[in-house]
C-alpha cells in the first residue's frame, strides 16, 4: 500500500482547499495513492460545507480527519493547534505507517519533520511562499513586538532546516527556486526543488462548459447587460490592492461609461462599497457576488477584462496567483501588476493581457482598454500549458513515485 499523510493547516471546507488540495489529492488517489489528510476546519465553513466534502473523500478513497482551528488566543491557540496536529499524525501512522508525509507550508513542516527524524518517513516541504516574510510584510507579524520578532526568527531558521532535511522541495515560482538556491544551503539542489505553480481545473473552468441560458439569467439578475464588466475573483485584503483595483476601475469608466465593478468574493460588500465611495465611485456601477467554487466559471464568463494587483515583496517571490489560471483557462484578457512571482513573464509569454510596471496612480490613470497584444487561444493555451491541474499532478506523481512504493 501506498500510504501518504497529508497535513495542511489551511481547511478543506475554504475556497482554498477545494481549489488548491482536494483536486491533487484525487489525482493522485487514481494513480495508486493512498491518503490520510488532517487540516484544520473553521467552524462556520465546516458547518456549511462538511458533508460534501466528506462525500468527496469517500468517493475518492481518501481519509479525512479533519480537526477545528482555533484562532484565539493569538499565537497559543496556533501552538495547541499544532499540538493537535501532531498527537493525530504519530497515532494515525502506528496504524498506516506512512512513507511519505507531503507538508503544505510551515506550521504543517514543524509536524513533518518530526515524522521524519523520528520515524524516518519521507518527506516532501510543499512551501507555497515565504511564510514568516508575508507575514511580517503583510503587517500579521509587528517585528517591533519582541513575541513577534522572536516568532519571525524562529521560522527563519526553520525555513532552512525544512529545506535542507526535507527530501523534496515544491516552490510555486522559478524565481522562488532561484531564491532559495542563490542562498547556497546544504542539501539543496535544483533537482530537489520542483516548480508547481498554482494549477487550475479545466474540466471546470472551461467555456464551452457554460450553460448560455444560465449565463443570460445572471446578466439580467444583477443588471449587467449592455455592460462593460471588468472582473476579480477572490479575497481582498492583505495583499490583494482594493483601492488600487478601484483606481484602475475609475479610470476605466472614463473609456468605457458603461464600466460595471463584478467582484466575485465572499469578503463583506460594506468593505468594497465603503471604499469605492470614498474615491467618488457611484455606487451603482459595484456589484459583489459570493458563489461556491464550481459556480466561479460562470461568473468569469461575464467579465470583459479581469483585473487583479498584489503590492510586491520580497516574499511574493514566491506567489502564484489561483485566479490568474482560472482566468487565463476562461480566455479573458487580464490586468495586472509587475513584480509578483511569475505573473508578469506569464502574461508576456501566453499574450494574456496587459502588465502595469507599477500601481502608482500616474499607471492607473494612463493605461488603455485596446489590449493590442491579447490572443485568446495563445491565453487558453497558456492556461492548459502552465495551470493545467493535470500537469500538476503529473508533477507531484513524479516526485511521490521517488519515494513511495
């Protein structure tokens, strides 16, 4: 049997999980795999999604534990969670002696290597960024608070020990692979670190796949028709740049009159409208939608252009963004910043849309609509090409293959 234990401290029941775990999971559950997955639940999105998640697993064979995370108080609820995390691991692999723990970024890592030195199971550090860095540059940590400070460092040293001890590396970026070995580590490789961007779904975010009568109802349902509709799909906040994005709208509507705002998030309306207001955005021309998962395709088929800023960093080296796969998969032309990952040579590369050098309001305010450069086929193309989950799974299989079996 093969057997993998999968920890992730990010919960099955998020946008998240659905989109960036269980789709992997499944994958390479039909190539032989046998899973155990522990994440951590929020209890709200547990409540409303646990049963269909857990019909998924079983149809799929995977074992799902799931544990419930807890967020208060700050920094001892996360060292209890981890505590959690680490009893359920060591008593499930007495049972399932695992041969390769695959840790998805850091906290999931502490319980991994621990697995590793002491039981002597593989494994595979899946690091998904700089964690520690984003979240000090995210402004989560204050290094200014010596709990804080001394938190960032020991993470920092972590992150080391991770990749030197850990058997395999997964970096969603090349330039966080080129990161990580300009550092000169012991035991890291280029071969050890394999690139695996963010990948989407095309089976589900496919055009030909969108019910047209649906796609009219919407239209007529939030009062888009004859409407030019500039797009964002998910989250707002810490990274993600809303008053930027809003900027960029109000210069829109002096192109296009008839511009809408669709925001397809599940963050609160009250925060985008407030801010909008705020710039003298009429209120009228915002509309924000929640969806589950499978209905995004749908809404993306609305947008015109998509549009999406993330302030860089150094940790956004190492982001890929979710929804530029999504996006490109849908064939919209897309609006973005330079400086992030691998977006930007992405976009150039698959002629996706458009590229700011920055998000100053000089850029904001000058870009044009024509988007002369834009090729849908070359950017569905580039979707299959580079976000295909098949092709992320393929890239998985052949590291699992190394180690299990």
């Amino acid at each position: 049997m093969k057997n993998v234990l999968y920890l992730s401290y990010d919960g099955m029941t998020d946008p998240l999980g659905q989109s960036q775990v269980l789709p992997y999971l499944i994958g390479l559950s039909k190539k032989g795999f046998q899973f155990t997955l522990i994440s951590f639940e929020k209890p709200d999105r547990y409540a409303q999604e646990k049963n269909k998640i857990e019909a998924l697993c079983i149809e799929h064979n995977i074992l799902w534990k799931p544990l419930l995370y807890t967020k208060n108080p700050p920094v001892l609820s996360t060292i209890l969670d981890i505590r959690k995390m680490r009893k359920t691991a060591f008593i499930l692999h007495q049972e399932k002696c695992f041969q390769l723990v695959h840790c998805r970024s850091y906290i999931s890592a502490l319980v991994g290597l621990k697995m590793k030195r002491e039981k002597g199971v593989r494994m595979l550090f899946d690091m998904r960024g700089f964690w520690a860095d984003e979240r000090v540059e995210g402004k989560i940590w204050n290094i200014q608070n010596p709990l804080f400070k001394s938190i960032y460092s020991y993470f920092k040293k972590k992150e080391r020990t991770y990749f030197e001890e850990s058997d395999a590396i997964v970096s969603l970026t090349e330039i966080g692979k080129n990161e990580i070995l300009s550092w000169n580590l012991k035991q890291v490789s280029s071969e050890k670190i394999e690139v695996i961007p963010c990948c989407v779904d095309l089976k589900l975010f496919d055009p030909k796949r969108i019910d047209q009568d649906l796609l009219h109802k919407k239209k007529l349902e939030y009062h888009l028709n004859n409407q030019f509709i500039v797009g964002y799909v998910g989250s707002i906040g810490t990274w993600y740049q809303l008053r930027e994005m809003l900027l960029a709208f109000k210069h829109i509507v002096q192109l296009k009159p008839n511009a809408v705002f669709l925001f397809v998030t599940k963050e609160s309306p009250s925060i985008i409208q407030l801010e909008a207001t705020q710039l003298g955005i009429a209120p009228d021309s915002i509309r924000v939608v929640s969806v589950q998962h499978q209905k995004v395709p749908c809404f993306i088929s609305l947008f015109d252009c998509s549009i999406f800023f993330i302030r860089p960093s150094f940790s956004k080296k190492a982001s890929s963004p979710t929804k530029q796969g999504e996006i490109m998969a849908m064939g919209i032309p897309l609006i973005c910043n330079a400086g992030v990952g691998d977006t930007d040579e992405i976009v150039w590369r698959y002629k996706a849309g458009l590229v700011l050098k920055d998000t100053n309001e000089s850029s904001l305010s000058t870009f044009s609509l024509d988007f002369p450069d834009f090729d849908r086929e070359k950017t569905m193309h580039g979707a299959k090409e580079y976000f295909g989950l098949e092709r992320g799974v393929e890239s998985y299989f052949k590291i699992y293959d190394k180690f299990v079996g």
